[in-house]
C-alpha cells in the first residue's frame, strides 16, 4: 500500500506531474477544502475497476430521494482497457470521508493526481 502523489498545481512556470502505477491497494490524502482531479489511465489490455473509498463514510441524505444512500462501499470507476477517465473529487465527496484508500482489480492503471 502506498501513498498517492498529489500534484500541485499552483505553481509558477511549468512542471513535471508525478504519475503512478496503482497497486491492488493505495491511500491518499485529500483536504476536502480544496479539489483534486484524478486522471486513470487503463494501460493493460482488460477492463479494470477502481474504487475510491473513505472510511467514514457510511450514508448520506440527498433531499428528493427518499431513503439514505449508501456510500460504504466506495465509489466505482470501470476503466475499459486502454482507456481514460477522470474524477473531480469534490464530486463525489460523500464517498469519501475520512482515510481513503484507492484500490483497484488488477495492476496497470496510471494515476495522475492534480490539486486545483
């Protein structure tokens, strides 16, 4: 289990991003204050599922919808191989409270974290 880089992104002149291999297992830690965009790039050749999930979070009330949502189990993101795909995180803040922990089906996604 590692630590996910989260790229800064206020900086003068350019910059070199920090892209990671993702492991079975990953954390990273967000300060729910400001966003992070996370780009997965799917280099292998099957589809891989990534999941996004804090450890607080249990459910959480959206008016108009009746019963609680349950966000315990995280939040999924099917990466067809060779594809990309990207996540705000304050989009999907309910999912994640607390430590949060990326896991992932099988190795070979790139992540690319950007605090903006």
């Amino acid at each position: 289990m590692a630590e996910l880089t989260v790229n800064l992104t206020n900086v003068s002149g350019t910059q070199t991003p920090v892209t990671e291999t993702l492991t079975t297992s990953d954390t990273v830690t967000w300060d729910a204050t400001k966003n992070v965009l996370a780009h997965l790039d799917n280099v292998t050749g099957g589809s891989i599922t990534v999941t996004l999930d804090g450890a607080d979070g249990t459910t959480v009330s959206c008016a108009g919808l009746g019963d609680a949502i349950d966000v315990s189990a995280g939040y999924d993101i099917v990466i067809p191989a060779g594809e990309k795909r990207f996540v705000m995180f304050t989009s999907i803040s309910s999912f994640l409270q607390g430590a949060i922990t990326v896991a992932s089906t099988g190795a070979g996604v790139e992540s690319t974290l950007y605090k903006l």
